[in-house]
C-alpha cells in the first residue's frame, strides 16, 4: 500500500506484553486468553477513536 494512502497508522505496537514472573510483565499476573482480548479490543478501540486506521 501506498505510505500516502495510509492515514494514521501505527507503525509497531504491542497490545499485550510480558508474562506473570517475567522482568517486563505488566498483566499484573493474568495473561488468560479472556483478559488478552478484551484489552486488545479495548486499545484498538481507543486508538480507533483518536483516529488510527491502520
């Protein structure tokens, strides 16, 4: 795709990160499969809102 045809796009971004134990964790030690999607939906959602396409 065209970079001019783009939009706001976000170039490289984590939803989630980390895992219970690990130095970087920031789930707060629920990684389940419930809690990863509905805080990725949550962030697409509130990157949608301000704009971001892509």
């Amino acid at each position: 795709m065209p970079s001019d045809e783009l939009g706001k796009t976000l170039m490289h971004e984590h939803f989630f990160f980390g895992y219970p134990a690990y130095a970087g964790d920031t789930t707060s030690g629920s990684n389940s499969r419930e809690v990863v999607i509905n805080t990725s939906i949550d962030v697409a959602e509130r990157a949608k809102a301000h704009g971001i396409e892509r």
